[in-house]
C-alpha cells in the first residue's frame, strides 16, 4: 500500500553560500523523491521566529532564527512513500559530525548549526511547514 507524503526541506543559508543547491536536489532525486515546488528566498529574522516557534523555548532558538534570516534559502516541496521519515534518514544526524556517511549533513554540513538542510520532523508538520512557504 502506498504511502505518498509531502515533506518541506530547506537548504540553508551556509549551503546556498557554497552554491550545493543542485548537489543536494540531485541527492534527493537519486533517492526517489520528486521536488514539487521550489523557490529561493531570503526571509526576515521574524519570519524565521514565526517559523521556528515550536522550538522558543529552547537555548539555541534565538541563534537558530539569526541564521536562518543571514543569507538566501532555498524551500523544497517533497513527494514520496514515507516522506518525512525518508527525508530524515536522508539528512542525517542533526550534527553532522555523527550524521551516517551518504547523508546530506555527513557530506556537506559544516557543524551542528550549519547543517545545511532543514526538514520536517512529522506529517502534521511537514503540512503546516509547507503552507507557511507555499501559502496556496
């Protein structure tokens, strides 16, 4: 039985720096999902508080919104069996020096801050993720 969910990934800013934008989409096709909408944006650090909100409470939130808000990003709609739970297996460990080898994290992060790669961490907010980028 098929399971097709969607799942939002963000390549953040350190990644959009080093242009590895097409790296990580090309890895993300080569592990079978579809990219169903795309763009490149830069987002204001109180865009980046709305977005983050689930995480305020925590020490890393404010440093957390101040880089995503520092450079361009881009936001990826993606479409698979088991989305999100791919998508994280996927990305790897949120530090990547403890990210598995052929993760997006183990091969391109720079740190436990610099990551990256957002995405996901459930279907309810995988939905609520995407409509905050892709109001439709």
């Amino acid at each position: 039985m098929s399971n097709v969910e969607k799942t939002l990934s963000i390549i953040k800013p350190d990644a959009v720096e080093r242009n590895l934008e097409n790296e990580i989409k090309e890895m993300f096709k080569n592990n079978g999902f579809s990219i169903i909408k795309q763009k490149k944006i830069q987002i204001e650090k109180s865009e980046a508080e709305k977005f983050y909100k689930v995480h305020e409470t925590k020490p890393f939130y404010n440093d957390l919104c101040t880089y995503l808000s520092s450079g361009p990003i881009v936001v990826i709609v993606l479409e698979k069996d088991n989305a999100v739970f791919a998508n994280r297996k996927l990305m790897g460990d949120t530090n990547p020096k403890d990210a598995d080898e052929g993760t997006i994290r183990k091969k391109y992060g720079i740190s436990i801050d610099k990551n990256s790669v957002h995405g996901s961490d459930s279907v309810e907010n995988a939905k609520i993720e995407i409509d905050f980028f892709f109001k439709e």
